[in-house]
C-alpha cells in the first residue's frame, strides 16, 4: 500500500513539473495563462512585428514599420525630399527628378546614385513598378499646403496599389517646424528634428519681429521677376510669394490674378514700368528666368530697381531660396529678403547664417568664398 502511495505521489510530482515546464514553453511564445501583449518589435497596437499605427498629418491611421527597422523610405515630392535629406538622407530610396552637377555640389553625399522613381510635383506621375521593385518600405507624401481631400484619397490609392503604407504630412510654410516634429517620430529623428524645428521657429520670430517695426509706409516695393523674360510673377494669395510678404516687402504685384495652380502669373512691362517697384529678384537663368538681363536692357532702365542696381538674383543651389519646391529652404530666403529690404532692423551676418544653414538641412560644409558666391551682389561686404 506505502508502494501504491509512492507511486501516486511521485507521478502526481511529474504531472506538476510537466506542467510547469509547459507553461514556461508557451509563456516565451505568447505568455503564460492566454494572455497576448499585443505589442510586435515596434510597439505596435495591431500586433504586427516590426510595425506600428501611427496617425498621419492628415487625421489617417496608417500601419507603418517601426523606426528602427526602417532602410528606404521614399517621399513624393521635392518639398519632401528637402525633408529627408535634412532629417535622415540614408534612408533615401529614390529621387524624383535628376539633379545638375550644380545642385549636386550642395546635396548629400550619394544622391546622384539614387534610383529616378518620379514625382507627383508639377502633376507629374509617380513610377509604381520602380517604387516597389526598390523595396520601399514606407513612402511620404509633404503637401506644400494645407492637407485636401484629394491628398488624402491619393495616398488611400496609391497604398492599395503598390501595397506600401503611405503616410501624409501638412507642409505649408506656417507648419514647416511642425512637420519637422511629425516626421521626427516618424522616423526615429527626434533629436535632429527638434534641431531643425527650434531653427525654423527662432528665425522666423526674429524676422517676423523685426518687419513689424517698419511703417506700413516705409515698406519697400518689389517685384518677383519669373519666366524667361521676367513678365511673370506672384499675387499674394499665391503660396510662392510667402517668403517676400514674411519678410515685409510691398509685393507690387499684390492684387493681380493668380496664374492657376502653378502660379507664375502674366504682366506686361508696360505694368512692371507704372509700378516702379524700389527691388527686384528675380529667378537666374539655370531656373529658366531672366537673372540679372534687366539691368543690361534699355527697356527696363526706367524703374527704379534697374537706375539703382537693386536687382538680385536668387540663389537657388542646390534649391530655390524663395520658391520652388516650397519647402524649408524659404527660411533662409526669408532672411535673405528681410536683411535685403530692412538691413537696419533685421541686422544678420548672412554668410555666417548661409553656411549654418546649409550645414544643418543639407549637411554640407560651406566655405566662405562659397557662400558669398551663393549671396552674388546681395552682399555687400
């Protein structure tokens, strides 16, 4: 009878630690008990190894990969282009345009070596096949203004199409250093975007704070001289004449109609003449603009900005600093145009403020010969 008990008792032993060995098997695959943690590599709330749900700027909920399993990401456009390479150029997967050895000379290290996938700036299109076949992993679209309905069912189409997760961001110029936040997280950029933000926010307070001591009266006219022979130019409803209206100037062409989407509306010279405007920039030759022909050309020698040399080329490598593509290279036009009109009350260095900037979103180093080049006759030094 003792033997009968010791048998019970030592196989009612082997059921426990059977058991017990069971439970720490399943625990290391799901957890002890049926409980599921609900959490993948990436924190993610759906479970997903490796992923997460995140919201993009455009109110939608979006599966992404985790930060840090992140290799190629893919933005649509060169307003957001402008935004990787300040944030995180590695992870560029593609371009959307091929790029002059001029621009080059100013982009992140490997750029030329990029994959073309297109671009849906310009009403361009976007190559699906190229897109998947580089294995994006994640691609991103930057709107240049606020977020539309047909933004967000472009990004619904083009994720069902290609299978990729598509994320939407608000890049209008009031929200650039919120982008720079949004897409920090994104990415697992924090710190660098925080650097950025705080940049953008600090430059345009002080430039914002210094136009506001000048007079309404004491405004200096200009006129944005685009198209090959500088008849076309920007209302100010248009968003690519933001960086002159920030920086306080008197936009002569304040209240002619806006030339459809792409801006670039038609005057006549006859017009250019009557508004007499006290400054011109004006677009260079290499961005399909008249540069500086105007002070050469007799038809001009009447207004004011020609009879006193006030026509300045805006610098544009590797990318406009005034307009296109409208993104954060406006804030160093910005400071450009402010320090231009009003040197007295927005008083900067801009070959210091040239080389910083151009360290900080493209991450290169600028030497002073460079960035005077880049300034042209705008400085005076």
């Amino acid at each position: 009878m003792k033997d009968g008990l010791k048998a019970r008792r030592a196989a009612g032993l082997l059921s426990i630690v059977v058991a017990l060995l069971l439970c720490v098997s399943l625990t290391q695959l799901s957890g002890c008990g049926g409980a599921d943690s609900g959490q993948g590599t990436g924190d993610s709330a759906s479970g997903q190894a490796g992923s997460r749900v995140i919201t993009d700027g455009a109110g939608r909920q979006v599966t992404v990969p985790a930060a840090t399993d992140l290799k190629k990401v893919f933005f649509t456009s060169a307003t957001g282009e402008i935004y990787l390479d300040s944030l995180a150029p590695e992870l560029a997967a593609g371009r959307g345009e091929d790029y002059t050895a001029d621009q080059l000379a100013y982009l992140p290290a490997g750029v030329d070596k990029l994959p073309n996938l297109g671009t849906i700036s310009g009403g361009k299109q976007l190559n699906q096949e190229a897109i998947v076949a580089a294995g994006v992993q994640l691609i991103i679209d930057v709107s240049a203004q606020a977020i539309s309905d047909s933004d967000k069912t472009q990004a619904d189409d083009l994720q069902q199409q290609t299978g990729i997760p598509v994320a939407v961001y608000d890049g209008e110029f009031a929200k650039i250093a919120q982008c720079y936040t949004e897409l920090g997280s994104l990415l697992g950029r924090e710190q660098q975007a925080k650097t950025l933000a705080d940049y953008v926010t600090s430059r345009l307070d002080a430039v914002e704070k210094a136009v506001a001591t000048v007079p309404t009266d004491k405004k200096v006219s200009l006129y944005y001289a685009e198209g090959s022979k500088g008849l076309e130019t920007e209302p100010d409803n248009s968003m690519h004449a933001l960086t002159f209206l920030t920086a306080g100037a008197a936009n002569v062409a304040s209240n002619i109609p806006l030339g459809g989407n792409k801006g670039m509306s038609p005057v006549n010279l006859e017009q250019v003449i009557k508004w007499n405007p006290s400054v011109i920039i004006s677009t260079s030759n290499a961005a399909g603009g008249p540069g500086n022909a105007m002070l050469k050309d007799a038809d001009w020698a009447s207004i004011s900005a020609v009879k006193s040399g006030r026509v300045y080329v805006m610098p544009d490598a590797p990318f406009s600093w005034c307009d296109r593509p409208p993104a954060v290279n406006r804030i160093l036009g910005v400071q450009w145009v402010a320090n231009l009109l009003y040197p007295k009350a927005y008083k900067v260095d801009m070959v210091k403020e040239t080389i910083d900037f151009y360290k900080a979103f493209y991450h290169v180093d600028l030497s002073e010969a460079k960035a005077k080049a880049l300034l042209g006759n705008s400085y005076q030094g």
